[in-house]
C-alpha cells in the first residue's frame, strides 16, 4: 500500500470509530447509565469480528484487515494500515493516563496510607490466588496458553489479570459523581494504583520467562522504582519550572505546553522500553506534577481531544482482536461464567471486606468493592500485551475480554444505586 492509500483508508477507519463510539456512547448514557469508557469498551468489540464480521465480514476485513499483506515474493508482512491505528492508540493511551495522574490526591492519600495499603493487598492477594489456581486447570486443556509458556508462568499471568483494576475508569466515575477528592475516593485510587503497579512487575517476570531473560523483569522492575523515585524526589522539583512559566506568561504559552509534551512523551518512551509500559510512566509524571494553574490549562488543553478522538482508537482497537464466536461450546461458557465469579469473588467481594474493616461504612465498603472489581481499560492493555507477546490464545483472549466487560458493566449501575439518596457532602474531606 502507497503512503496515499494508508492515509485513505485511516481517514475511513477514524470515520467510523468515531461514529460508532458516538452512537454507543449516546445510547449506552441515556438507557443504561454507562461511562464514556465502557461505551467505548462495548464499540470497540461491535466493530470486531464479533458483530461487524458477522455482519459485513469482506467490508470488515477490508476496513480493519487483520491478515498479512502478501508479498510479489511471497513474503508476509504486517498491514501497516493497523500499525497506525495502535500508535495513535498508544498515544491517547499514554496522554489520558497523565490525565488521570493529575486527579490522583497524593496529599489525601498519605493520611490513609495504612488503610489504603489494606485495601490494596487483600485486591492482590485474593484475586491473584485464585486466578492462578484457575491457570492451572486451563493449562491442561492446552487451548487456552501457547505452547511455550510453562505453567508458573501462565499462573502468573493470569493471576496478574485478576488482580488488574480498571484504574481509568474508576477514576472517571468518582470525577464524574464528585468523589474524586473524597475519603474513600482516594482509598479506591490508591489501592488501584498499586494494584496496578504490582501487576505489570507480575507481567515482566511473565515475559521474562516467555523470552528466557530475566534482564526484563530486572529491567522492568528496577527500572520503575528508579522512575518513581526520581520522579518523587528529583522530577517534582524540577517541574516546577512549569508553574513559573505559567506565571511569567499570564498563562500556558504554546512553547510551555510543547515543552511539557515533549517531557511527557519522554516519561512515556522511557517506562515503555524498560518494559512497565509508557501508561505507568505517564501516570507517574501526572501525579508529581505540581497542581494549580498550570495543571488546569493543561487538562484543559488534551483532555477533550484526548478523550474524544485519542482514546476510543485504543478501544477499538482491542475490539478487533475480541472474537466472542470462539467460545462457542458450553464448556468454554461455563469456564468464561467460572472466571466472571472469580473474578467478583477475588476483586469485588475481598476488597469490600477489606474497607470495611479499614473502617469505612458498608455502604461506602461496598462503593469500593464495585469500583475495584471493573476492570475495564487497564484488563484490556494486559491481555493485548499477552495476546500480542504469545503468552495467551484468542481464545482465553476472549474469554478475558468478556468478563472485563461484564466486570466493568456492572461497576456505573451499581455506585448509582449505592448512592441513591445519598447526600454527597457526607464524603467531602
């Protein structure tokens, strides 16, 4: 394909991402009190071979073509047309994640710092047993990993997967109701984050294993606590330039905000080639970036493009690699029924207890509970590194892929119930 094709058939795709994310999200807020996120979840998989190429599937492919480009030699090449589509997903991927870091309460956090570090063990440690007691059994089928990844290390993953939370979209629904900068609010944040942290060194020691290196997983892990803590102790400090420069110019300036774009695209390239991902090294700089006017200019700046344009890309893009007719046998229903459970039982259940015993209300233990059980966003990222790395089939793909939706599904209905009637100043600080 010519430069002038690719970008044809990208204005195309773009088109129609759009368009769908725009009708689900519409109909999925007015009739079922779904987030912007999970719309764009559910768009993404109607786009996929799952609705679309059931539907259309010649257009599908030809629009979305997942098959290698043959060769006059005969050779097999990737389709350059998608490859774009992921790097421009990544980059929406990496600009919201710095987003959601400038929401995080660092300040509220360290008060809670016990009750936080409670949650947030009892939404690893559960999950991540039992997701690697249910590997073992799927490692016996043999359709579920691939052939190169050894038992341990497909236990890991999977116990990795389970104990994923959908860090975005948790922090939208307490931005969108206001408890953001709450109490629990933080909790939930905190928890999340370091679950989330946990899992990608779980996932660098399972990709380690799969290349048969282990300098990736000391890579991945050392690499990220030197990130944080020159981010914490050097990084804070130093952006504060940026608030000077904001001051100086009655503003942000187009120089400030280029220069701060290419910091954060550096933080991003720099977390990704350590293998923790350029996701974790944007949150990082979002959460040690100094809050006030510039910090505000600078949401204001990339979160609607970002949110509007960037990041339903991602979400389609994970779509098209979902393909629900897979699991077509009611054996491999009742193990993806089996994995939505554990998945409840090990995230949802565990961590409502914790916060309960953490000291908060059952009410807000159980606001918490569904909040950490979605997956969402970040579940989706994990399983398209295992999919893409050859750790995991599209069958397992799938399966996963269901229960972050049905995970994720449930999480905006339920807050709205357990919040009912209830006044949101009883949660201010």
């Amino acid at each position: 394909m010519s430069n002038f094709d690719l970008v044809i058939q990208l204005f195309l795709q773009l088109t129609v991402i759009l368009v769908t994310c725009r009708i689900v999200t519409i109909l999925g807020r007015r009739y079922l009190g779904q987030t912007d996120v999970v719309c764009e979840m559910i768009a993404g998989v109607m786009l996929g071979p799952s609705l679309l190429g059931l539907i259309a599937p010649n257009f599908q492919q030809w629009l979305f073509p997942k098959l290698p480009i043959i060769t006059a030699l005969g050779d097999k090449i990737p389709n350059p047309s998608m490859s774009i589509l992921y790097a421009i997903s990544q980059i929406g991927l990496a600009i919201y994640m710095f987003l959601i870091g400038l929401e995080f309460n660092t300040k509220l956090l360290k008060h809670h710092i016990k009750s936080a570090g409670l949650l947030s063990a009892s939404g690893i440690i559960t999950p991540f047993i039992l997701g690697a007691i249910a590997s073992f059994f799927l490692y016996q089928n043999g359709n579920f990993f691939q052939p190169k990844v050894v038992p341990w290390s497909a236990a890991l993953y999977l116990g990795a997967s389970m104990t994923i939370t959908a860090f975005p979209m948790l922090a939208r629904i307490l931005y969108e109701r206001g408890l953001a900068q709450t109490r629990f609010g933080t909790l939930a944040l905190g928890a999340a984050s370091v679950d989330d942290g946990v899992a990608w060194c779980l996932l660098a020691i399972v990709l380690a294993s799969v290349k048969n290196s282990i300098n990736i997983a000391i890579l991945a892990i050392g690499g990220g606590i030197c990130y944080i803590l020159f981010a914490i102790f050097i990084g804070q400090r130093l952006l504060k330039v940026f608030t000077s420069m904001t001051k100086r110019d009655a503003g942000v300036s187009r120089q400030t905000l280029t220069l701060f774009l290419i910091v954060l695209m550096f933080c991003a390239w720099f977390t990704d080639i350590t293998g923790i991902y350029a996701i974790f090294g944007a949150f990082v700089l979002g959460a040690v970036t100094p809050r006030g006017e510039f910090a505000q200019q600078i949401r204001q700046y990339t979160e609607f493009f970002t949110t509007s344009f960037l990041l339903p890309i991602f979400f389609v893009f994970s779509g098209l690699n979902t393909q629900i007719g897979l699991v077509n046998t009611p054996a491999l229903w009742g193990i993806t029924i089996l994995i939505v459970a554990i998945a409840v039982i090990g995230k949802g259940i565990a961590c409502m207890l914790a916060a309960k015993l953490a000291g908060e209300n059952w009410r807000e233990s159980a606001i918490i509970g569904t909040l950490m059980n979605a997956r969402g966003l970040m579940e989706l990222i994990i399983l398209n590194i295992g999919l893409e790395q050859g750790i995991i089939t599209p069958t397992l793909f799938t399966i996963m892929v269901i229960m972050a939706i049905v995970t994720t599904l449930m999480a905006s209905p339920l807050v709205a119930l357990l919040l009912h009637g209830t006044s949101y100043e009883k949660f201010t600080v």
